[in-house]
C-alpha cells in the first residue's frame, strides 16, 4: 500500500472513529432512557409504546436490536389484539427492513401493517405504508406493483391535504422512473417533491429530492444546475443524519468534477462521504463510493491508492449476491488498475473473478480481454525468468557474505526481543496486579456494604428479640415467640452470609457453577411442598460468562422469585428456563397458581427489589400474571 493509501484509510478510519465515539455517547444516554421506560411500564399499552420507542432508538446504530424490540412490542400487540400497536410497529419492521436491504421481509411487514392500519382508518399511516411498499418493491424492480402503491399513496395524501407524504410519494415516484431509466418522466415528480418539501421546510425530504435532481440534471449534461443542487443536498441531508442520501450525492458530484477535470474536488467530497459512511452498515454505497475514488485516483494516474481504493471497495460486498454489480464494477477497476501498472499476473486474477458477475458484457470480448491478459502475463514471466537465471551468478558470489550479515542481525535482533520481552511480560505483571488491587477494593467495598445494610439490620432484630425475652422470662409463650423470632433471623442472617461468600468467589464466575447453586435452592425450597419442578437449561455454557456484578444480581432474583411462589402463590408445579442467544442470557420462572392483579397488588418489596437488580445490571425485566392464571417472569440480561 502507497504511502497516500495508507493517509487516506488512517484519515478515514480516525474521522469514523470520531464520529462513532460522539453518536455512541448520545446514543447510550437516550437508549437508557428508553430501557428504564420499559422497566417502568405499568400496563401492556405502555410496554409497547416503550419497547416501540426503544427499537426506533437502535434504528441506526443497532438494526439488529431495533428489530428484536420491535417483534416483542409487535408479539404484545397481537397477544392484547390491540390492531393500532400492530400497525405501528409493522410499520417501523418494514422500515428497518428497508435500512437493512432485506426488502422481501419489508413487503411482508408493509402488507400486515397496511392491513391493521385500514381496520383503524388512519389514513396518514396508509399512505406512508404505501410508499414505503412501493419504496421495496422498486428496489426488487417489481415496477407494475411499485406504481400503484405510490400513486395511491398520492392520491390519499392530497385527499386529507398532508403535504409530508405527498412530497414522499412524488420522490417516490421520481425514483421509481429513475429505475426504470426513465429521466424524462421522473424530472416533474422530482421538482414537485422539492417545491413540497421547500414549502414544508424539511431538509430531509429536500436533501432527497436535491440529489436525485441532481442526478438527472448531470444526465442532460447541465453541470451547473446538477452541482448546485447536490452540494445543496449534501449539509440538509447531512443535518438530517440521511448518510446513504449524503454518499449517493458524493459520487454523482465526484463524477460531475471527474467529468470536468476537477479531481481534487472530487477526492475531497468522496473522502469526506467515506468517513461518515464507514460508520453505517451501507455496504453497497461504501463499495460505491471506493469505486468512485478508483476512478478519481485513475483520472490523476495514482494506480497504486487507485488500485487499494478498488480493493476496499470489493471487500465491502465480496460475497454478497445482491451487490453482485458492485463486486463487479471494483473488480473491473482493479483489473484495468493493474493492466496499467504492468502487474498482468493480478490483472488477470482480478478480472477472472469480475467475469461471472457481469452476465450483460459480450463474453467474446471477456474471453479476448483474458486472453490478452494471460498473453501478457505469461511474456513478462519468461522475461523476469531470463532475468532471474542472469541474477544468480551475481546472487551465489555474495551468498555467503549475506549469511554471515543475516546470523549478526538475527542475534541482535534476539536479543532486543529478549530485552524488549522482559519489559512486556514485567509490565504486564504491574498491570494486573494493578487491576487486581482495584478489583479487591470495589469487592471490600461491596462486601461491607451488604455487611452493614443485610447482616447489620438482622443482629439488630436479634438484639431487641433477646431482650425483650429476657425481660419477659415469666411469660412462656412469649418468649418461644421471641426465640423463634431469634432462630428466623439467624437463619436468614447465615444465608446471607453463604451468598456473599458465595458470590465473591472467583471459582463461581462460570455459568455451570450458578445453575448448580440455583437448582440446589430451589429443591430446597420446593420439595418439601410438594412442589414439582422442571428446570430446563438451554445455555450454550462455553459463551456465557458472568462477571461478581450480575452473577449476583440474576441469582437474587431467582431467590426471590422461587421464595414468592413457594410462599404465596400456592401452586402446585413450577417450571425454570434459562437459555442464551449471542446477544442475551434470559432467565424464565413460571407457575400455575393462583396469580394476582399487577394494578391492584401493593408496590411489594420482593417486585420492588427484583426490578431494581435488573435495572441495576442494564437488564429488562417483565412480569405477567393474572387472577386464577398463575405468575411468570422473565429477565433478559445483556451479555456482551
């Protein structure tokens, strides 16, 4: 790699980071927010607001995440058969779908979100379903599918006079021709979506519009005007955190300046769009916006940062079926990269791979351009062979001199390594017995803590217990009720005392370790009522790791929770799940007795406490229960 190459993806990577670093600050307090609004959710329509609200949180950053919470807020919706939360949260799955290129799962969730929303009667919505089906199935070139969506969706909005989703289905429409290679069509629509946006004052909405104008501008060779609307496009849609809108302007831009012989311009403006969408998950407009850079850096004869450009560009979507054009286009660029470079070897290799992802190019004219190529390659090779075979009469008379130059350099350099290894390994040393020596402290910390609030508070009800038996010997059943009170407390009190002990024991931090403490309390609790119990596992052991902090947290709960029904719920079967996906480690208790009502239960201590330990350890905690329905909870802790 060029030493400008080498500029160029540091400089990227550390504006990326930067980026990365401002959005996830941001991103943490906001998304925590939303978790606490969960944990606080007091009934089934505010949990599914909440969870909606914290999937449109992870949008961006985490699509992965926004999905999950969303199909749990959709699973809630269907289960209180509420048609609105369900037409909701369709709705946002589709759009997530979209972000994610996944637009097949985004059809199906547009299709039930417009089904729930017309039993609603929310226009508004049903128009902005429309457009974002007609959205998907342009990108799946299911055009004769796409004009009716969005050509309903205009008619819909210019019926209830919502300008938002009229200026959305005439860009909709633009693009849908645009697609279609149809310039002259989609010219009016895009300058209607404009004028609404305009009106409206929304920079997102015109940022789009300006860069699709943009485009078709440049295609009737109008520079000027196409210029001015894309460096227009570029702050709005930057403002509006729209950065596949901000790289696709980039490169129609960069190809105005290549086309005018502009380059630096161009390599500015492409550089600046790579920095932000190193940050998404953009894959094809990341390969986009490499190739583009190729070309600049082939305009201004810099095979090699153009030939590394090429690279990054193919990397972005290698393997990718649905990129296939993006592969293919890098791939050509890398040949031709190197053809001019004179490394035929590489030329040959690169368009080898291009070949079966270009089924449109002549392959008579793909088979010419490889047996070129291969020519090429195979006359430079006989050519460095002859060389090579002139070279190593001069090679063998300076062999041994170079042999004795490579013993003297490998034992310095041994040596250095010795020394330099020593320092490592004794600094590492420092290091950890640093970490350790906090980690001791923060565990003391911890353990007084409990000491005090747990342990202290129970020696103090033995104390006034001892007393007032003493001070009432006369009187035998008083007393018994005295002691028994004693034997209670130091009972729990010795409990308390084997759980923190427990708990701080490194030897316990596997997962095999809390499952055997959490199925022992459990029959201990259980079996003497009769209570059957199930415990299933279905943890993948290896993956799961638990640090001092949540081993702790997530084996009080159990407590708690086993304690509860043992006590209250009279039930006579109990069953325990405990699974983990990549993501999360989820621990389920449920029982067929009797149940309450959540809205006129007290605020107990036991619900109290479990909430406040899954707040405490960043995990969700929910609870469903109904009279005569039996209890069950469940605690979904993070775990990477």
């Amino acid at each position: 790699m060029s030493v400008g190459a080498r500029r160029l993806k540091y400089l990227l990577l550390t504006i990326s980071f930067a980026i990365n670093a401002s959005l996830h600050s941001q991103d943490t307090v906001m998304l925590r927010q939303l978790r606490d609004s969960v944990n606080a959710a007091k009934d089934d329509t505010s949990q599914i607001n909440a969870l909606r609200k914290l999937g449109n949180g992870y949008y961006r950053i985490q699509p992965d995440s926004a999905i999950y919470f969303t199909r749990k807020a959709l699973t809630l919706a269907e289960k209180i058969n509420w048609t609105k939360g369900i037409a909701q949260n369709c709705l946002n799955l589709g759009n997530y779908f979209i972000y994610i290129s996944k637009y097949d799962s985004a059809i199906y969730f547009s299709t039930r979100a417009l089904k729930a929303a017309k039993l609603v009667g929310e226009k508004n919505r049903i128009a902005l379903i429309y457009i974002n089906r007609g959205a998907a199935y342009t990108e799946t070139q299911q055009f004769e599918k796409a004009m009716p969506d969005l050509s309903e969706a205009m008619r819909i909005s210019e019926e209830v006079g919502n300008k938002d989703r009229e200026a959305r289905a005439a860009q909709g429409i633009c693009e849908l021709y645009i697609y279609q290679q149809k310039n002259e069509s989609a010219l009016p629509w895009g300058e209607k979506a404009l004028q609404l946006a305009r009106e409206l004052g929304n920079e997102e909405l015109m940022g789009t519009a300006e860069m699709s104008l943009g485009g078709l501008y440049m295609d009737k060779k109008n520079f000027k005007k196409a210029e001015q609307l894309l460096l227009d496009a570029i702050p709005k849609s930057r403002s509006a955190h729209k950065t596949d809108v901000v790289m696709s302007a980039a490169i129609t831009l960069s190809e105005i300046y290549n086309e005018t012989h502009q380059y630096q311009k161009a390599l500015t403006i492409l550089k600046e769009a790579l920095a932000e969408g190193l940050y998404t998950k953009e894959n094809d407009q990341i390969a986009a916006l490499y190739n583009s850079i190729g070309n600049t850096y082939s305009h201004l004869a810099q095979f090699n940062e153009a030939a590394q450009a090429y690279k990054e560009g193919y990397s972005a979507v290698k393997g990718r079926n649905e990129f296939q054009q993006r592969q293919y286009s890098n791939l050509e660029g890398l040949a031709n990269t190197y053809a001019s470079l004179g490394d035929y070897k590489k030329a040959y290799e690169s368009f080898s791979l291009a070949l079966p992802l270009k089924d449109s190019v002549s392959e008579k004219t793909q088979n010419k351009k490889i047996l070129e190529l291969q020519t090429q390659f195979e006359v430079e090779r006989k050519e460095k062979e002859i060389t090579l075979l002139k070279k190593n009469q001069q090679l063998h008379t300076t062999e041994l001199q170079k042999e004795r130059t490579v013993k003297l350099g490998a034992f310095i350099l041994s040596g250095l390594l010795l020394i330099i290894g020593f320092l490592t390994v004794n600094w590492y040393r420092v290091l950890q017995k640093a970490k350790r020596m906090k980690e001791i402290e923060r565990l003391r910390n911890v353990i007084a803590r409990d000491l005090h609030d747990d342990i202290g508070s129970t020696l103090s009800s033995i104390n006034i217990n001892s007393r007032m038996a003493l001070n009432n010997m006369g009187e035998e059943k008083l007393v018994k009720g005295q002691l028994e009170k004693i034997n209670e407390y130091s009972r729990g009190m010795m409990e308390g005392m084997s759980d923190i002990v427990w708990a701080i024991n490194p030897g316990n931090d596997s997962i095999e370790k809390l499952l055997i403490r959490m199925k022992a309390f459990a029959a201990e609790m259980l079996e003497p009522l009769e209570i059957h119990l199930v415990f299933e596992e279905k943890v993948d052991v290896t993956r799961v790791r638990l640090d001092v902090g949540r081993r702790k947290e997530i084996y009080m709960i159990f407590k708690e929770a086993i304690n509860n029904a043992a006590k209250y719920s009279s039930c006579r079967n109990i069953l325990i799940v405990l699974e983990n996906t990549i993501t999360h480690l989820t621990l389920k208790i449920a029982d067929d007795g009797h149940g309450f009502d959540q809205n006129s239960a007290g605020p107990g201590n036991g619900l109290r406490n479990m909430q406040q330990r899954a707040l405490a350890i960043g995990a969700l905690f929910e609870i469903s229960t109904e009279p005569g329905k039996g209890t069950g909870i469940s605690l979904h802790v993070p775990v990477t």
